[in-house]
C-alpha cells in the first residue's frame, strides 16, 4: 500500500506546516484510491480550528465543499494531512481515535521540528488496524 503525492504539493503541504508552527496544521488530500494506492490529485489547506499546539480540526464547512468539488471533478477524499510540532511523525492515541471515524483514508503526518520538517509518514486505518503506507513522491 502507498501514497503517491507530487513533490510540489508534498513541498505545499511542509510549507503550511512551517508557516502556522508552532501550531498543528491540517489539510485535505484530494484524488483516487484503488487497490491500496492513494493517488493524491490535489492538496486542500484548512485552518485548524482548534489553534492548538496538540490537536487539530478543519472547519466542516471547509470539508463539505471539499468533498462535493472533488466529486464534481470525479475524485474524493482520499487522506487528512496534519503535522506534529516539536516531535516526529507518527499516529498518536488522539489521531487513531480520529481515524476511527475515517476510515480506508490515509493520513499524511509531518513531523516538524524548530524550522524544518523532519519526516513525513503516512498511515491507513484498515480493519481496525493501523498501517503505515510507502510514500512515493512524483
């Protein structure tokens, strides 16, 4: 299984992360997924709504239009984006209590640390299981 993303929109989503830090960012990924590939389309921003250091939400409303565009365009929501300020990348006990309201969608977790991005995993919840996916850049 993998998420296969363009490196300017992976470039995009470190960007968001280093602008809001010491903030979590969070965003939408955009695209199609077949067979435990995620192929990301489009790279969607949010404001986290929660302005917090720990947690993250994009507005609903943001997530709504999101959605019925991607479904005009002939995509769907394929992953949530967020990053963890001052600490790695990996799913905490908060995120997988999150994915298990998202489901077969993959998560893309930046891990920032000072001024730069210091790893970017990726995360699918599949029959109650987490699993990290491959990230192939294109």
């Amino acid at each position: 299984m993998k998420l296969k993303i363009k490196r300017r929109d992976l470039e995009s989503i470190e960007k968001h992360a280093l602008r809001v830090f010491p903030l979590e960012c969070c965003g939408l990924l955009v695209g199609r997924a077949a067979r435990g590939i995620f192929n990301v389309e489009e790279v969607v921003q949010a404001n986290n709504i929660h302005e917090s250091e720990v947690s993250f939400e994009a507005d609903a409303e943001l997530v709504y239009r999101a959605i019925d565009a991607a479904g005009a365009e002939g995509l769907e929501l394929i992953g949530i984006y967020h990053s963890h300020p001052n600490t790695r990348a990996y799913i905490s006990a908060a995120d997988a209590e999150v994915m298990k309201l998202w489901p077969n969608v993959a998560w893309l977790v930046a891990g920032v640390v000072g001024e730069q991005v210091v790893e970017k995993k990726a995360f699918v919840l599949r029959e109650g299981k987490v699993t990290e996916l491959k990230i192939e850049i294109g």
